[in-house]
C-alpha cells in the first residue's frame, strides 16, 4: 500500500516562470521596433497651441523640425524667444544654410517633398515666426506644417 | 585520481528575464509616442525682383483680418472675437443671400456637379510682429474650420456623406479614386483661398 503513496503533503506546485522572458521579450521586440528616439533634447519651453483642423504628418523621414519658444535656461539665455535646430540655438540668418544642408541628406527624389514641421510656443510672438517663414520661402521650402495639439470637441 | 566525467551544467536562465525587463524598462522610457499633428499650409514662392504686381481685386470679393500686436481682430473693419469669426467667414465665402457686398460668383463647370457657382473669395490674413502666435494658429484654424464646415454642408447635400467622410475613404487603396474625384469637385466649389500680406508692422 505504502507504495502508491509517496508524499503526503503534496501541495499546488509553483507555477512555472520559465516563460517569463519569451513574453518579456515579445514585449520588448514590440517597443524596439515601434520606438522613435527623441529626435533632440528640447532647450526651450514649448507649449503648443491648440487647433481642430489638423492633418497627420505622414513620413517622419520627410520631416525637418524647427522648434521656437523661450529657453529652460533663462538665467544663461534670457526669456526672449529663441530658435532651436536640431540641439544647438541658431539665429535666423541660420535657417536657409540648415534647410539646404538637411535637403542635401535627402535622395535627390524625395527632397521636393520635404515638409518643415515649426513647433512654436504659444506665448512667442509672430515677429519671429514670419521672419522665418520669409527665411523658408527664399530657398523655397514651401511645405510647412504648424505642429499644434488636438483640441477635443467641448 | 578517477574521477567521474562532470555533466556540463545548464546555465541558469532565471536572470534572463531582469535582462529583458531592463531593456524593457529603456525603450519604454525612451520611445515617443507622439503622432505629429499640425495644420499644413503652403507658402507662396518667393517675390522676384521686377514682379509685376498681381492684378487688383475688388473689395467685396477680400476678407481682411486683421490681428494686432494686443492680439485683438479686425474684421471687415469690424472689432470681432475669434468666436464669431468662424460664422462670418463663411457668409463670406458662401453669401447665401447674394449680397452686394460680399463675394461675386462666376459658373464653373465641375465634373460630377455641373454648373456650379464659385465664389471668387479670397481671405487676407494680415498679422503684427507682435501677434501672439496662439492666436495666430487660432485664426487659421477658425479660417480653415469654415471652409471645412461648408465642404460638409456641400458634401452632405450631393453624395450624402460628410466631406471627413469622403476624404477619409479617398486615402483608400482600392476603389480611393471614386472619392477622390468627389473631393476633387467638392474643393472646386469652394477652394480654400487663404492669402498672407507680406509682412509688414501695422502697429498696436
């Protein structure tokens, strides 16, 4: 009889996690295929405004960022709005010689098809903004894109 | 010194997975998940030197807004709040009365609608250094938003569905071009004519 009856206090054995890491993994492939690195380190304040009739920026590849607003820094840079390409300020002047060298990454098929995406505060005030725009058509980049945040219907 | 041949031991896997958690953890931290969402406009080409200027358009056929630098609207002359400046661009656009003041209409013959007619409206969009560019966006918007809202008004006449709607089914692989072309005569009856001063101070 004794045989058949080996432990007496057989309780719910553990649960096994040895597929612990295959579902980690999996999750883990997921966000490394779907992750975009933060394109820069922002240097300014950027609070966008708000818009409803907004469209969707399709091809990132496509896309050059130009980011205005009022430096974190205030202490070093002061509070007047400054413009920011790629991690470094730039003056205006700056903008036409960034332009042609971001179009010249680009194949030569693709370069017309370009969109200048400006992410503006929405404290900045327009002088700065149209002097940029002025800058962008010169070396005609026409396709631009005023990044705002969706307002949800009230 | 016989020994017995040691197995080769199974090298524990149970840390594996503080690995995979910590890679885990990065790229959670790291990844953006921002869609970039903005309002998309097309800037007009540079001035050439020796440009003839355009020719003169009448009065009744521009709508000038204008935003000063304590970001207050003016209207048609009106002093006006971003609230009503979406109804009163589109009795511009579409005068429904066929007022005297406000835009004339020519007949244009548009594939799938026929004759139809189109206003000649053209909005002016002037703005100070000064504007905020809250308000700025909140004008385009307000402007664009009224363009959209007489497409629907106009889609949801001819075809029976929104112009969202149409749009959304035009990005279609198979079967887009049927909407596409809906599109197409829909943007013929009311294009979207939203024309920028070239900058100038118009003061506080």
């Amino acid at each position: 009889m004794s045989k058949f009856k080996k432990d007496d206090n057989r309780g719910t054995p553990a649960v096994s996690t040895a597929s612990l890491p295959d579902i980690v993994f999996m999750l883990l492939f997921f966000f490394m295929v779907t992750t975009v690195m933060r394109e820069v380190d922002l240097k300014i304040k950027l609070n966008q405004p708000e818009a409803t009739e907004i469209d969707k920026l399709e091809d990132k590849a496509l896309v050059d960022y130009i980011y205005i607003g009022e430096p974190y820094n205030t202490e070093l840079y002061g509070t007047v709005p400054k413009i920011q390409l790629d991690d470094d300020f730039a003056d205006v002047d700056d903008i036409q010689d960034y332009i042609i060298a971001r179009r010249a990454d680009r194949p030569e098929a693709l370069q017309g098809k370009i969109t200048v995406s400006m992410k503006v505060d929405q404290e900045t005030k327009m002088g700065v903004v149209t002097d940029i725009k002025q800058e962008l058509r010169e070396v005609q980049a026409l396709k631009i894109n005023y990044s705002t945040r969706e307002r949800l219907p009230d | 010194m016989a020994r017995k041949k040691r197995e080769l031991q199974e090298i524990n896997a149970g840390s594996m997975a503080d690995i995979a958690f910590l890679l885990l953890v990065f790229f959670l931290v790291t990844t953006t998940m921002d869609t970039s969402w903005g309002l998309a406009r097309r800037l007009p080409p540079p001035l050439l030197e020796n440009q003839p200027d355009p020719p003169p358009i009448k009065d009744r056929n521009v709508f000038v807004v204008l935003a000063n630098a304590n970001d207050q609207l003016l209207v048609e002359g009106d002093l006006m709040e971003i609230g009503e400046l979406r109804a009163a661009a589109k009795e511009f656009i579409a005068n429904p009365n066929r007022k005297e003041d406000l835009p004339e209409f020519k007949p244009v013959d548009i594939p799938l609608l026929g004759i139809m007619q189109v206003s000649k409206q053209v909005i002016s969009l002037q703005n100070d250094r000064g504007t905020s560019y809250d308000l700025y966006i909140q004008v385009q918007n307000e402007l664009a938003a009224a363009y959209t809202e007489l497409r629907n008004e106009l889609a949801q006449r001819e075809f029976g569905m929104s112009y969202e709607q149409i749009e959304e089914m035009a990005k279609a692989e198979e079967g887009g071009e049927k909407y596409k072309e809906m599109v197409d005569a829909i943007r013929d009856v009311y294009p979207q004519r939203i024309s920028e001063a070239e900058p100038k101070d118009i003061g506080g």
